[in-house]
C-alpha cells in the first residue's frame, strides 16, 4: 500500500528540498476527524563542519485540550469574580448586623458599593431591626445565594458549550514520507 502525501504540507516540502539539499527528511503525520492533529519531524543532515545532526521536531494539536482550557478559564473567572461579589456582600452583612458607623467613609463605600448587587432583593422580605438598632438584613442573604447559583449555572453551561467533540466514529490518516 502507498501512502499519498499530506496534500496541506506538499508546499512546505519542496520547498524544504530546495533549500536544504540532502537532508534525509522523516515525516509522520496524523489526523483523526475530532480535529486533533500531530506531526512528528525528524531531520538527519551533516552540517558543513562534518557534524551529523539529527534535529526532531513534534507539533500536537488538540482541539478537545483547547476546548476545556477554554472551559477551565471561564470557571476560573466567574468563580474568581463571585468570591469577590461574596466577600463583599458578607462585609454588608455583618456591618449591617453589628451595627457600623454609615458615616465612616469605608462602612459608606461598602454600603454603596454592595447597594447595587443588594438593591434588586431589598423588599422581598422585611430587614429584621434588633433591639440594638443593627439590622439582620435578609436581603443580602438572598443577594448571596442567587449570586452563587448565576455562578454555579454559568460554570455549567460553560462545560456544556466546551465539552470535548465526542464523534461516534474516528479516522485517523497517516501520511509518511521519506527522503534521500
């Protein structure tokens, strides 16, 4: 059986030839229909100096890899930005319950800050005054919880939309060629 050569990589090895004259070239390539792809390139040559030289070069591309790279990086986002929504709508929480100063310009650029992400769940349940005059305020509670579960279903449906291509059948094409 003869193997035809890679019709991608026709360019690049004339054009090798003729700039590396007798180089004894070694070539595999492979490619399966999930969009993986490797190359594995070996070079043996004698340099001017009478050195034998055996350069070997291999190139792996996997689309799956890249894929839950991606999947792996936008976990790392959202999971990073909801630890930091959280910590500052705990800060509130507690403030709010052990009854800081609204006039200290941190406790006021937290309020306001949190007063954002709180202000859509204010008036789904009645912020409880306790004797002391602090505030159990119930709302940031919710804020909390719904922020983590946007979280949780944004980091699902990022290992949906980059789940790895799982064809149910694979191909894979060999090309080898060898030149003296």
């Amino acid at each position: 059986m003869i193997n035809q050569p890679d019709p991608r990589m026709a360019d690049h090895a004339q054009s090798r030839e003729t700039i590396n004259p007798g180089v004894a070239d070694s070539t595999v390539r492979s490619a399966t229909t999930d969009g993986s792809y490797g190359e594995s390139r070996q070079a043996h040559y004698v340099d001017p100096a009478g050195n034998q030289i055996e350069n070997r070069v291999e190139v792996y591309k996997d689309t799956n890899l890249r894929r839950a790279n991606r999947h792996s990086w936008v976990t790392r986002i959202v999971s990073f930005l909801l630890g930091v929504l959280e910590v500052i709508l705990t800060l509130r929480f507690f403030f709010r319950l052990l009854g800081a100063s609204p006039d200290n310009s941190f406790t006021l650029f937290l309020y306001n800050l949190s007063h954002v992400f709180v202000a859509p769940f204010n008036g789904i349940f009645h912020d409880q005054t306790l004797r002391t005059g602090n505030v159990f305020e119930l709302s940031t509670l919710i804020a909390m919880l719904v922020f983590a579960l946007i979280a949780w279903g944004l980091v699902a449906l990022s290992r949906l939309v980059f789940s790895p291509n799982e064809s149910g059948r694979q191909r894979v094409m060999t090309t080898r060629r060898r030149q003296r």
